[in-house]
C-alpha cells in the first residue's frame, strides 16, 4: 500500500483523507510543516503533498525532505497560480503543482497518474541494472549510466575495461574466447591483439578485486564468475 503525507489547514483533512483511504492509499495528515518534518526520522512516505500557504511552509519541508530523499514524490497544493511560486516548485523537484480550487478527484486521479509514471521509469532503470553476487561480495553494472560498483563502492573503469566487463558478465559463467574479446572490444584491429587483451583484463581484475570476479580458462579464455541475482 502507497503510503502518503498530506500537509494541508486541518479543515481540508477529512474530505481528502477519506477520499484517498478508500481509493487504498494509506494517509497520514499534518497540520504543519514541521510535524510533518519529524514524522520522516521513523517513516518516509512514498509521496509528500504539501500546502505552501498560511502556516505551513510547503516549499521550505520540500527542500529539506529531497535533500535526504531525492527519490521522494512531491505534489503542492497552492491557492495562488503566481508564476515565480510554480517555477519555485518545480526547482524544488515537484511532481505535480496543484492550483486551487481543485476536486479531491481530480487530486486522485493525478497522483494516481503520478504514481503510474513512476512505476514505468523504475522498470525501465531496473531493465537496465544487473546484479552479481560473489560468495561475499555484490557488483552491479548500471547500463544506463555506465557506472559498475561494489558493495555501494563506485569502481572507475576506462572505456576499454567496461566494454570487456560487459561482455564477460553478459556471459556468466561461460568462457569467452580471446577472440571473441578481440571481435568485441577491439572491432576495427588487424591482426592478433591477446597481449592487449590480458593487458586490460590484468587491469580490470586489480579494480574488481583480484580473484574474485574473473577466472582464465588457460588455453581457452576468460570466465565472470558472479552468479546473475534478482533483487
């Protein structure tokens, strides 16, 4: 269940919070921004929909909140459509900017709508992030942003030595031949290139952890040891 902080004047609680309950979110109201603030050191929500008038300071709980968690989901409610305030907002990272007056359901149907983009993008980055495990350690390669790390420890890796990753943990488990490294990361070569080959391998074992990721297969090749997991 989506959980959501609201920080909206008391009057306007009880119409929301039921209209979002039974719609089978889990909602938490607050009168201020402050009450709000302290309920995220025990419970971080997956969307924060805060007011920016009167007593609560919307813009200012925001700032702080996507400073500790970027990933955090944010909707304002505002009953003024000055320009400067929505660019403001958006600065801030909202997601949605909601003028007054506005319909409980067309709030809804907006973080539902919200909610919904969400989830493609995080499939779509998960489609492009792998997971490996070795007995006592876990890489991942992020595609997306060509980053490889180890236990949360970003390794950096030249060109050459991601393209040569790539192709050994694409393969988990199998033993990639020389040649088929020379084909793959050095395309446009003549001739036989497995000392440059060895080179890099030599290099990116130092950077991964010698022993640990990459076997050789003597008289064959290379073999990515790290078993593929679901996370």
């Amino acid at each position: 269940m989506k959980k959501i902080y609201i920080v909206i004047p008391e009057d306007k609680w009880k119409m929301l919070v039921m209209y979002f309950s039974v719609s089978g979110y889990s909602v938490h109201p607050f009168h201020d921004d402050v009450s709000a603030g302290k309920a995220f050191d025990s419970d971080v929500p997956d969307m924060l929909i805060t007011d920016v008038s009167g007593k609560i300071d919307g813009f200012r709980l925001v700032k702080e909140m996507k400073t500790k968690y970027p990933e955090l989901l944010v909707v304002f409610l505002v009953s003024s459509s000055d320009e400067s305030d929505r660019i403001l907002g958006f600065e801030l990272g909202c997601d949605d900017y909601i003028t007054e007056p506005y319909s409980p359901k067309e709030l809804l149907l907006r973080i539902n709508a919200i909610f919904r983009r969400n989830e493609i993008k995080t499939e779509k980055e998960l489609e492009n992030i792998s997971v490996y495990r070795s007995s006592i350690y876990r890489l991942v390669i992020d595609n997306m942003v060509h980053m490889v790390s180890i236990d949360g420890n970003v390794i950096k890796l030249t060109s050459t030595e991601w393209e040569l990753l790539s192709l050994l943990a694409s393969n988990a488990s199998c033993i990639v031949s020389r040649d088929k490294i020379d084909e793959y990361c050095f395309p446009d070569q003549n001739g036989s290139y497995k000392r440059v080959a060895d080179s890099h391998i030599k290099n990116l074992r130092k950077k991964l952890k010698p022993g640990v990721w990459i076997d050789t297969i003597r008289g064959f090749g290379y073999k990515f040891i790290g078993k593929l997991v679901i996370e």
